[in-house]
C-alpha cells in the first residue's frame, strides 16, 4: 500500500510538548479510508486517538491494521444515541471527527431510508452526545460536494446554493445543516469541511476511480477482460484523500470555528481517468471499456469543481498529489493486490 505523505502542520499545534497532556481525539467512521488516513496524521502529532467502529459479523480492519496498536477502538453505531454518548462521556476527547455514513452515491438511491439515518440523523445523534456529555469538545462533521449536485455556479465555494441530486447528497445537506444549527444555538466549536472527491489505494472497490485502478490490475493480470462504466463525460475535482484529512485536522486548531471548501480546483472526466490508469499500465483503455447503462444515475452531477481560496488563505491548505500521481499511485497498489 502506497505510504502517506508526510503533512506538517503548524509546530505550535502538533505533538504536545514536554508535561502537556497527550490530545485525545475520537474518529468515526475510522475503518474507512478517510478514517485510516485521519488516525495515521494525529497518532503522529501525539494524540490520543479513540476509533469508533460497528459492531460486525466480522472485522473490517484492513485499512487500519498497521494501527490497531496504538488505536484505542470501541464499539458504537450512529444509529443508537445511547452509544454514541457513553463514547463521548467516556473519552472526553478534544476533538470529534465524524466521517461515518453510508458514503456510496447509487446506494443511496436503493436504499435511501437507512442513508438518511446514517448520513443524516447520525449527525445529530452524535452532536447530541457531545452537547450532552462534553460541550468543551470540538467536531467535525464530513459535508460533501455532492450537496452542491446540479450547481448553479461553477466553480463552487462556501457561498454556492445547495441543489443535491441524490438522496445522499439531500441527506449530506442535512447533516451540514444542523452542524451550523448546534454551532448557532448551543455555541458548540462545530465545523463542516466540504470536501470534494478525494481518492486512494484505500478507496472502495464501488467508488469509479478505485473500480478502474482495480480493473486495470485485474486485466494486467488476466483476472477480467473488460471494464463496466457509466457517464464517462461526468467531471469531478479529484483529489488525495491523505492530503484532505489534513485539512480536517487545521479546520479544528483555528480559533473560531469556520466552514471551508476542500478540493484541487481542477476538474478530469472519467475518460480522462481512464486514460491515464489504463496508459500507465501500457495498455489502450478504448479496448477494455464498455460502457453500460446500468451505472448511469438516475440524476446525474455532471460538474463539480473546488474554489477553495478560502482554505487557502486562512488555513494555509494545498493539495500535494497532482491528478497523474493520484491515479498512478492506485494503479500501483492494485497491481501488487492483485499479484
């Protein structure tokens, strides 16, 4: 797996000096791949760091492995408030990362109930739980550019209107929303990155960036001998999810908590994805690619792309991994999984 690269934040806020107490931050969600990426950043700033993780028929661990060590992990489910506050209670953490949902776009779509708990309720399950059991706390909550969904400027930034297109961009919109509410109302430090897509070798195998690195290895190796896709005109602002969670981390250390835009500001079609995975493993991606209407959405984004001069400017946040060096990087890792 393709190692992180190394975000140095400012010194004053990053690992505890001598005689301070050791930051304690809780993460949920900490088995996804934002998860993982987040807990490497703080374990190696000195914090503390408490993985909030469902109870499963089995471990999904993968992509925390290398971490259980030094991970304090505990059971609870931002279906069940009673959980999600004996977690807070207990651990009075600094910091509350909420990156927990029912993250897949089409699923959403089958199964729009359970992603308006998760995505949505979930959000002020766990914002109840720190209002009740430890205001000093502070959180953040993981918005999303699909809540911007049929935009109405482009590019997007903290200013643009909200037009989902999906029951998980409605249900983001939610969460966003009474992030702001608790923060107005009950004067909690509580924050929502926005965050534009940002990928990895730790990406889902049904997210389309992933589906096509993995495709690529399982040609490469003569596993599969073409690649199912949908809308390939669809524009995204990709990005690195190690350089994203990053961001997290600096939305917390300001002193006054802010909303902020997270993404590249460049946009790339999933041909243009195409082009480069398939290239960089030297074959021709017009062979391989099929496009089928079964994973064209029902409402489609077509456009997306960051403004994030904002985050920029007070936060001193850029992205580090260039597009080219995103999808190469996934091509790599899946290659060797799929040896």
């Amino acid at each position: 797996m393709s190692a992180q690269k190394n975000h140095s934040g400012p010194k004053r806020n990053g690992a505890p000096q001598a005689g301070q107490p050791r930051r304690t931050a809780v993460i949920t969600g900490v088995t996804g791949q934002d998860g993982s990426y987040l807990a490497e950043l703080l374990l190696a700033k000195g914090y503390e760091v408490v993985g909030v993780v469902r109870r499963t028929s089995h471990d999904s661990y993968e992509r925390i492995g290398h971490l259980l060590d030094r991970l304090h992990i505990v059971p609870a489910d931002l279906l069940d408030q009673h959980s999600l506050t004996a977690v807070v209670r207990d651990a009075k953490p600094h910091e509350v990362y909420n990156l927990a949902a029912q993250s897949f776009v089409p699923t959403s779509w089958t199964q729009p109930v359970l992603t308006g708990e998760f995505t949505a309720l979930g959000v002020v399950r766990l914002l109840e739980a720190i209002r009740l059991a430890h205001p000093e706390a502070r959180f953040y909550q993981a918005s999303s550019s699909e809540m911007f969904g049929k935009a109405t400027q482009t590019p997007q930034r903290e200013s643009t209107p909200f037009y989902p297109r999906s029951p998980y961009g409605v249900a983001k919109v939610y969460g966003h929303w009474i992030t702001v509410n608790y923060r107005e109302s009950y004067g909690l430090y509580a924050v929502s990155g926005i965050l534009f897509n940002h990928e990895s070798p730790r990406r889902g195998l049904e997210f389309v960036t992933r589906k096509v690195s993995h495709g690529v290895a399982r040609i490469v190796r003569g596993r599969m001998t073409e690649l199912r896709l949908g809308n390939l005109d669809a524009r995204r602002d990709w990005g690195f999810a190690g350089d994203y969670v990053d961001a997290m981390w600096r939305m917390l250390q300001r002193p006054e908590p802010v909303d902020y835009v997270i993404g590249t500001g460049e946009m790339h079609t999933v041909r243009e994805l195409c082009e480069i995975a398939f290239g960089h493993a030297g074959l021709d991606w017009k062979q391989y690619v099929r496009v089928d209407p079964a994973f064209v959405r029902p409402a489609e984004v077509d456009l997306l792309q960051a403004d994030a001069g904002k985050a920029r400017q007070e936060l001193g946040w850029r992205p580090t991994t260039s597009f080219a060096e995103l999808v190469t990087m996934m091509v790599d890792a899946d290659l060797e999984r799929v040896k």
